[in-house]
C-alpha cells in the first residue's frame, strides 16, 4: 500500500454516503482467461477507459495497477485477484482481475462465488486453452453467466473464426458471435457491430480513445448479413413470441429487441455472446464494456440465494434489496502490512454502516465493524455505508475467514462455504537464524488465513515444517512473500509430492486404552468398523451405539481421536483418505471414563484398523497438455511415456500439435527442461492436478523402503 492510500485511510473525519447506483445499474463480474491471453492488459485498459486512471500501465513494463504485488509485476503474471470499482456509460462495474496460472486457481474458484458474471477472454492466436477450460469449468459450477472476449486479434495467425469455433466444440458452449473483425492479424483495426449492423474503426488515436462507427465495408456486407441472420436464429429461442414470429417468416428485427433476447438467454447461461479486439493496441475494449452493460447480470438478474437458518436449520432466501436483513459473504483474507487482516466481503443483502454490529453465525459471535472500504487494486477508500449488490472490504476483524457469513444476529443466516481443491506438493522449510525462528510460525499462519490451498504441518516423526500447495510456484510465492512481506529468511528443501493414504478393505477393529496409577484412572473402550469409500469421498464418521454402551458425550471424543489418527497414516505416514469409520461398540467406566480417554482408544484403534485393512499409497495425477511443432511430436511423446504417462489425445492447433496426457506428479518434476531440450525451446505446456491414483506396485515398493529406511533411522 502507498503512502498515500495510507494517508487517505486514516483521514479523519465524518463520512456519509448513499446508493450511488440502483441495483439495475451494477455489474459484479470477473476478468477469467488462460495465462497470457490479456486478462491484465484488458483490465488495464478498463481502468483507463472508465477514467479511473490516466495513464496505461503494461504487463512488460511491471506498471500495471492490478498486478500490483512486487512478485507479479517482476514476472508478468497475475497472483493475487484484485477488486477494482468504476463506471461506464450508466452502469457501475466491481470487477475482479484473476489469475491465469493454475497454481493460484483458488483465486479464481472464490472470486467467481461471489460475482454475478465474467469475461472469459481468450488468445486468438490460440482459441481454447488448458486453463481456459478449467475457469469455464468454475464458472459452470456456479452457473456464472459469461461473454467471451477473443483477444490479440492483431497477432500473426489470429483466427476469430477457429477462436469461437473452439469454444463450440471444446467447451460444449453455445457461443454466438456478435461482432465480426475489420482486417486481419498487423492489419486488424476494428469491429462490425451485428445487432446494429455498424463498423466501429479505432483510427489509431493514442490509447484507442477515439473510434468512429461508419458502414460496413462492402466486401464484408454478405458476410455480416449471414453472420447476423445466425444470431436473430439463436436469439429468437429466448422470447416466443418472437420465435412465432421468426418462424413465420420474420427474420430482421430491431437491435434493441435482439439485446433483450439475448439478455434473457446469458443471464440463463445458455448462450454466450462472442466479441473480439486487441487490448495491446487499444482496439475493441469499449465495445466489450457496452456488451458487459447489455448483456450481463445485475445482482437483481441472478436468482436469490439460498441460505441455513443455524438455529432452526430451515432454508432461508436472501433477496438482493437494501431493506433485507444484512447478509454478507467473506470471499478473500489478505494479510496486509499496514492494516493487518484485510477481508473482502460481497453484500448480499440489506446494508451495514461503520460502527454497527455483525454476528458471525458459524463462530456465534459478534463483532464491530470498524472500516468499509472502496478496493482499487491495493489502493483504498473509506467509506460509509454499503449496499445489496456491493463488494468492499474491511479491516482488522479478529473472525475474519474466507467463507465466513457476516449477518445480523436478530436474522441469522449461514450461507453455503467455499470449496477449495487440496494441495498436491510440499517442501520441508526451516528458518535461517534465530531471528526468524521466532517470526516463522506468525507469517505462515498469517498466509495460510489467507490462502485455503496452501497447508502448514509439522511431521510429528521429524519434527520438520511442512508447507503444501498447489505447485511449485505458488510455494515460490509463498517462500518469496515471507521474506519480503514479513522479513522471515528461510531455507527451503526440495519439492515432495503429496501422496495419500488409503485402505482396501473393511476391517471391524477393538480398542482400549486403560491406565490405573493412583487415584483417578482412564478407562476408554471403542469397537471401529473401518471401511474404505469411493475416491475423492473423503472420511466419514457415524456412531451406530444403540445399547448405550458408550455415552453420546463421548462420541464425538472419540471422532477427534480418530481424525488425528488419519492424519500419521497406516504404511507410509501419508493421510489416510476416503475411509468410513462407524463406531459400533465399546464400553465405560463410571468414574474413569473421560474425553481424553475416549480420544485415545479412538486412535490407537484407527491406527490398528488400517494397518490391517490393506492400506495402500495414492498419488496425484496431473493433467498435461503439450503445444509442440510437428517434427518434435515424436519425442513429446517418448518423453512422455518414460513419465508414466497416458496419452489421451493429440489434436491440431493452427500449425502445432496439442497432446493431452496425464501424468503421475512424481514424474513431472523438472518437465519444463525436459520440453524445451526435445523441443529446441518451441514447445510449451500446462500442467494442472486432475485426480489421485493408486501407486503401481513398484513406486509403491520404493516408497515402503523409504518410509522403512526413515523409521529405522529415527529409532536409532
């Protein structure tokens, strides 16, 4: 944060403010894309063109507002989402910049609960790529309506026609363009409007301010006569009345009706408009904010959601109005030098003025809110009140959590919790010097508030902390944040993959755990039927007492006996996954009996249970896609095999070879060499986690040597 927003941060003094905008008028949407397809450069663009800043910063030039983080601007990459408030034309924007890479997908994932739309902007040098499927993906899971944006149309071998296509037979996506490119690659220099059945030129004006609208070229008039009629085809299936019309004949209707139709159709995300520019070149982006404001939902567009009433348990609709009760969602924790913790939050319904008090219904809490604050990028603006429909942040909130719902304690509400995909690598860190001993335990837990796909632990058999996370940048970031953010050095060891653990059969397992020594003793008896579960179900816990042989308030004692037991393993030390565990039996003592007793006659049963239920080590596969000219296909491909690899695929793009494949993690470490020594450097890839298999037998014997090996090592 500057020093000027540190200034207008603590600027003194007392602040009103009203509804700026009707609900009618707001768009929360995101800016989602495959690394490198120009969401930041877009954005950048946005910024300019709303009047929010006055001068363009470039990704190559690390002066972009957004990407703001020193981590991003030094390697041209968005880390971290950021919020930005602004306004176009009528309507007022709360966008929120994603990141591209894989590793930080997490952003993305909570970003998109909370928005009501997104820009999916595509490189149209390359159409649909990896990460582009996995945020269309997300944005399915959450029914977020979406326009694509297919940029870079400047670029030798962009192709609009391959680009939309893709999204058709890739995505599965009903898209439908509703602009056409003027000139092609070095000479791409504007847009053909469909629904108006105009040409906007951008004449090279500095920064793209000034663009005229002028007829359609003549050698583009048939084109964009058939290129409409396919629209008004597609539109018309959202209104009947204009269908019966359509199918009577009628096929030129105005633009404003063709904007309503297809209005109707996004916001049901069953079409999704197609347009097209060049953000570098400042070609095309005001005609995407025109396509944001007309096709895009407002909070009132997006059916209400649904919420738990904690203390009756009975569903609840939170309807977007200023005169609901307040209820709101914690999307995004920061750990901010300045302020401490920063907490973004979307308003879902009523409004909150500084000073009042929201309940934390998950905690049972409350809590004042000292500050609302206006994000822009990492620059803020306090102030005073905010709205159904909002996105703000606040600060210094001792509960606050991603996914926490804020509401009032008179209208108590629990919203549905963000889900995040486990980590699949980590690396053992230890600090420098004495010094940053001390600070090490505060700054990891600090980033691990703020990011739920990042995992700190200590191995309980070498006492080593272990970090975890989704790739082997984002444990990069985390490492280069501690030392920058929070002055912590520290000595990192090498990437690990992070297996699991899980069993093979169901076992029924005894425990006790007794100890007489004088006064009062501990007396826990449990029965376990232990079982294994279907991948990815995770661990399951249910008591079946029905003789009262244990008490139920030592059930759930013996739930936390249990899960700390999952977490040693059963073979190799790895956590145990996807298992059932019933407690089915067991006994107590009227006097020796205790929590902690129960506690430990449920782990030292786990721990029993499994090693006699065939337990078995999971790994993480990883979905790969490589981009290679044709001549190096050949020894992609070998490579790949060598990796354990299953080839799933080999397709064509423009003149390359795509071959998607998955591979075991353990394999892939140091892939990027690897490529571009086969490759003479020209081919690229992704890699993003896709699933946990089962070890063959030999990884498997390997990995029981080591753990033996370690074993042997610690007990002498």
């Amino acid at each position: 944060m500057s020093n000027a927003s540190s200034v207008l941060l603590d600027a003194p003094g007392p602040l009103t403010m009203a509804r700026e905008f009707q609900l009618e008028s707001v768009r929360n949407f995101g800016i989602i894309a495959h690394i490198d397809a120009g969401k930041t450069t877009t954005t950048e663009r946005i910024l300019f063109y709303t009047g929010k800043i006055h001068r363009i910063g470039e990704v190559h030039e690390g002066s972009t507002t957004t990407d703001w983080m020193p981590q991003e601007r030094e390697r041209g990459i968005t880390i971290t989402a950021a919020a930005i408030h602004c306004q176009w034309k009528d309507c007022q924007f709360n966008i929120i910049d994603t990141p591209g890479h894989v590793d930080f997908t997490a952003e993305v994932e909570r970003s998109l609960r909370v928005l009501d739309g997104a820009v999916v902007v595509f490189d149209g040098t390359q159409g649909v790529e990896p990460q582009s499927e996995t945020v269309w993906r997300q944005a399915d899971k959450y029914s977020v309506p979406r326009l694509a944006y297919i940029n870079k149309m400047d670029r030798t071998g962009a192709d609009f026609a391959m680009s939309w296509q893709s999204i058709t037979k890739l995505l599965g996506a009903n898209a439908v363009p509703i602009q056409l490119p003027l000139g092609a690659e070095a000479g791409f220099n504007g847009v053909i409007d469909l629904i108006e059945m105009k040409a906007m030129l951008w004449s090279g004006s500095e920064h793209g301010t000034e663009f005229e609208t002028v007829d359609i070229p003549a050698e583009m008039r048939e084109k964009a006569k058939a290129a409409r009629e396919k629209l008004v085809e597609k539109a018309v299936e959202f209104d009947h009345d204009a269908m019966e019309r359509y199918v009577h004949g009628e096929h030129d209707f105005p633009a404003a009706d063709i904007k309503v139709m297809l209005r109707k159709g996004v916001i049901q995300s069953k079409i999704f408009p197609v347009v097209c520019g060049s953000s570098y070149k400042n070609i095309g982006v005001q005609s995407m904010l025109d396509a944001v404001c007309d096709f895009l939902p407002c909070p009132l567009d997006v059916p209400p959601l649904t919420a738990t009433d904690p203390d009756s348990g009975k569903d609840v609709l939170v309807n977007p109005a200023d005169g609901e009760p307040f209820t709101a969602l914690m999307f995004k924790v920061q750990a901010d030098p300045f302020v401490g913790k920063l907490a973004f939050f979307r308003v879902y319904s009523g409004s909150l003025k500084i000073g009042e008090m929201v309940y934390f219904p998950g905690k049972r809490v409350k809590e004042r809110i000292g500050r609302i604050l206006r994000m822009h990028a990492k620059d803020r603006e306090e102030i005073a009140e905010v709205f159904a429909g909002d996105i703000a942040a606040t600060v210094a909130m001792k509960n606050a959590a991603v996914g926490a719902t804020m509401c009032r304690e008179e209208a108590p509400r629990m919203l549905e919790q963000i889900t995040f995909p486990e980590p699949v690598i980590s690396v053992a860190i230890e600090p420098k010097s004495k010094t940053d001993e001390e600070k090490l335990g505060n700054a990891l837990n600090r980033l691990a508030e703020e990011d739920q796909t990042f995992r700190v632990r200590t191995d309980t058999d070498t006492g080593q902390t272990l970090i975890a996370g989704m790739g082997e940048l984002h444990l990069e970031i985390i490492v280069d944040r501690m030392k920058r953010e929070f002055n912590v050095h520290a000595n990192v060891g090498k990437p690990q993959v992070a297996y699991k653990e899980t069993i093979k059969k169901a076992v029924v397992q005894e425990a006790k755990h007794i100890k007489q020594s004088g006064g009062r003793g501990q007396y826990g008896h449990v029965v376990l039927r232990i079982e294994p579960q279907a991948r990815n179900k995770g661990f399951e816990f249910v008591e079946e007492i029905k003789s009262g042989s244990i008490p139920r308030e030592y059930f759930g004692s013996v739930e936390r006996g249990v899960r700390e037991a999952l977490d040693e393993g059963a073979r190799a030390g790895y956590p145990i996954v996807d298992v059932k565990v019933t407690l089915i039996d067991g006994s107590y003592h009227e006097v020796d009996s205790s929590d902690m007793a129960f506690r430990w006659a449920g782990g030292i049963a786990l721990r029993a249970g499994c090693k006699a239920a065939n337990p078995t080590v999971l790994e993480p596969i990883m979905k790969v896609e490589v981009v290679t000219p044709e001549q190096y296909l050949g020894d992609i491909i070998g490579d790949l095999s060598a990796r354990r690899a299953k080839i799933l695929d080999m397709g064509h793009r423009g003149n390359a070879r795509v071959v998607r494949a998955t591979a075991p993690l353990s394999e892939m470490f140091g892939y990027a060499t690897a490529v571009r020594s086969v490759s003479q450097g020209r081919a690229s890839f992704n890699l993003e986690p896709s699933h946990y298999e089962e070890v063959p037998a030999g990884v498997l014997k390997v990995i029981d040597e080591r753990f033996s090996g370690k074993s042997k090592e610690e007990g002498g």
